[in-house]
C-alpha cells in the first residue's frame, strides 16, 4: 500500500515538475542558473529535512503520523504552483512541497524496512521504486494530455495535480497499518552528536559518501527537459522527458531491486554508474532529440539500477534502532550534494553551455565509480 500511496503523490508532484523547468523559462522569463537554484534549494531541503525526521520516528517508534503529515503539506503545497507569478513564488511552493517530502521520506523508508524481512528488502525497495516511478510517468503523461485540452494553459493544468495528491493521502490514513512493533520509545535527542554517529558505524558512513558523491553526478532532471526543449521539443510535449525516463526507470527498479539480494551490490552499482557516464556523454554529445530521447532513457536505467540499491546498502549498515536516522543523514549528504550539483549545472549551462554540463556530470560519476571501486567488500555485502 506505501507503494501506491507514493504512486498517487508522484503523479500529482511529477504533473507539475515534468513542466515547471519550461514554465520558469518561457513564461517567468528565468535562467538555467535560476531554475538550477530552485531545484536544488527544493530537492536539498527534501533530503535535508529528512534527518530530523527519521531521528523524530526513531524517538516515536511510530512511522506513519510523520508520513502524514508530511504526504499532507505536499498536497496542500499544490495549488501555489497554479497561482505563481514570479520565479520566487516558484520558489516558496517547491520548498514547502519538498519541505513535506522531507518529513515523509525517512520515516517511510524505515517503516518499509520494519515491514519486511531482511533476506527480501532489496525486492521490497525496487517494488516501492517501481510503484514510485509508475507514477512519475503517469504523471507527465497527463500534464502532456491536459496541456493538449487545455490549448497550452500551465495554470490551468497545474490545479488537476491536486486531486491525485489529496488521494495519496487518504490512502495512506486509512489504507495503512503500521505494524505493532513494541518499540521503545528512545529519549528525543539531536541526531547530531558524536554518540549517534559513531554507533552508525564506518561501514554505513561509507554509503553516505558514495551517495553523496553519486548525487553530485545526478543533478536535477530539470536539465534534462531543458535539453530537450533546446533539441526543438515544443513546450505541450516537455513532459515526454520524464515519461521516457521513467518507464525505463518503473522496468528496470524491481529487477534490479531482487538482483541486489543475490548478487554482489559493488558490481550492480558500479554498472549503475557506468550508465550514467554514458547517458550524461550522449546527451552532451546530442544533435536532435532522437538522440536526446536515448540519454534520457539510459538516465532511467541508471536510476533503477542505483536508487533502490542505495537504500537496502543504508538499511543493511545501519544499526535496527537507528534506521530512520540512517535515511535521515544519507539524505542531509544526498540534499547537500544536489544544491550544489543544480546550482553549478544551470552556472555552467549559462557561461559554458549545456554540453559542459552534462561532461561534468560525468566527471563526478567516474570518481563516484572509483571510490565504489576502492571500498571495502563488507560494505557491499559481496
């Protein structure tokens, strides 16, 4: 049911999000620095926010109010985006969304791992991924079919996103049970301090740096739409981006996410990184959008390599009692990392041009392949 509460709440959020880069650009007049900031101060924020959650759901030893909460300010932040008239307004609705995708994410990824068993957790992550990614294609499918009815009209289309979010949450109200664990409520400390961060252990640390660097390589998909519409990709069909990258996404998360109980998690993330050079060199290299539509899809097959992979690798290091604030801090390096990887990507897309961009995307996956490379086998299980 988590899997189909997220579908729902990424059909609203992806209907918006596959069109914002070309509303900011052909109808706010912004930059790609402009929406590099937006979407890395929106995405870091998410991540960011998640450490305190996940350490509030380990405190609570209860997962799913915090889930709630947080599924419900992203639905209440969904109007703002139809009612935008400036880049700053733009700004204020993305950091209040993230803000709520920020207290959900932590204690909803724990509370996938107090659900399953640890022999099938990487299958659990990729069908969560999978069901996750459904409804980020779905979602841009519909923001092309309600830009074609409604003649162009991004205000307009950007109200339907309320109805799928409001759904998402009273899914997970009343379609959710989160299991009676018996947890011992754990006395509400920061989860910044020295005695949390050496009980996580060097193993789990470990992760949080190949996940940091990871994202410094993977800067917001944003760039991809803008490349896109820079190939000649008309405004209606900005969506198609998305929806291109997350079919192969939703095909590839659950296979990968039940490779990653049986074979070596070095190999399979390593070979995630190499798709991503190679999409990043396609899509630099890229003249027309057959060629674009080709880096989008690798782009895709790399997230469904990875993305579900670095969770169980986070779930499997961390200490039980300390699994929300384990998501939480993976999140707080991943937010960091993306505020600088979108900031620096619209910088060199303005001074150096879009190829830049992506070669240095794949710079930072080359070292993010050594460092996987050169970690202990432990880390990786195999």
């Amino acid at each position: 049911m988590l899997g189909f509460v997220s579908l729902f709440m990424d059909v609203s959020s992806e209907l918006i999000h596959s069109l914002l880069p070309v509303f900011m650009v052909s109808s706010l007049g912004a930059t790609a620095l402009a929406v590099g900031v937006v979407e890395g101060v929106a995405e870091s924020t998410a991540l960011i926010v998640k450490v305190f959650s996940g350490a509030l759901s380990d405190h609570l030893g209860r997962r799913k109010s915090l889930a709630v909460i947080g599924y419900g300010l992203g639905a209440i932040s969904k109007p703002l985006f139809a009612l935008a008239l400036t880049v700053n307004w733009v700004l204020a609705a993305r950091f209040m969304d993230r803000i709520g995708k920020g207290i959900r994410g932590a204690p909803r990824d724990a509370l996938v791992a107090d659900l399953v068993p640890a022999e099938i957790r990487g299958a659990a992550y990729g069908l969560r991924q999978s069901l996750d990614t459904v409804g980020a294609f779905l979602g841009p499918l519909l923001g092309v079919g309600l830009m074609l009815a409604w003649a162009g009209d991004f205000r307009t289309v950007f109200w339907f996103a309320v109805i799928p979010a409001v759904v998402a949450v009273l899914l997970l109200m009343l379609g959710v049970k989160e299991p009676g664990t018996g947890a011992t409520r754990r006395k509400l400390t920061s989860p910044i301090q020295w005695a949390t961060l050496s009980e996580l252990g060097g193993a789990y640390w470990f992760v949080v740096v190949v996940g940091g660097v990871f994202t410094l390589a993977r800067f917001s998909e944003a760039f991809l739409i803008l490349r896109a519409q820079q190939q000649g990709l008309p405004d209606t069909y900005a969506p198609l981006v998305l929806v291109v990258m997350n079919v192969v996404y939703a095909l590839t998360a659950y296979p990968a996410g039940k490779l990653a109980d049986r074979m070596s998690h070095r190999a399979l993330l390593g070979f995630g990184l190499v798709m991503l050079i190679v999409a990043d060199l396609v899509l630099a290299q890229a003249q027309g959008l057959a060629a674009v539509a080709i880096g989008v899809a690798i782009w895709g097959l790399h997230l469904g390599m990875t993305q579900g992979l670095l969770a169980t690798m986070v779930a499997n290091t961390a200490p039980a009692h300390l699994r929300g604030t384990a998501f939480g801090f993976f999140n707080l390096a991943s937010g960091l990392a993306m505020l600088v990887a979108s900031a620096l990507a619209g910088l060199l897309w303005d001074t150096l041009g879009a190829a830049v961009t992506f070669y240095a995307g794949a710079a930072f996956s080359l070292a993010a392949f050594i460092l996987v490379a050169l970690g202990k086998t432990r880390v990786f299980r195999a």
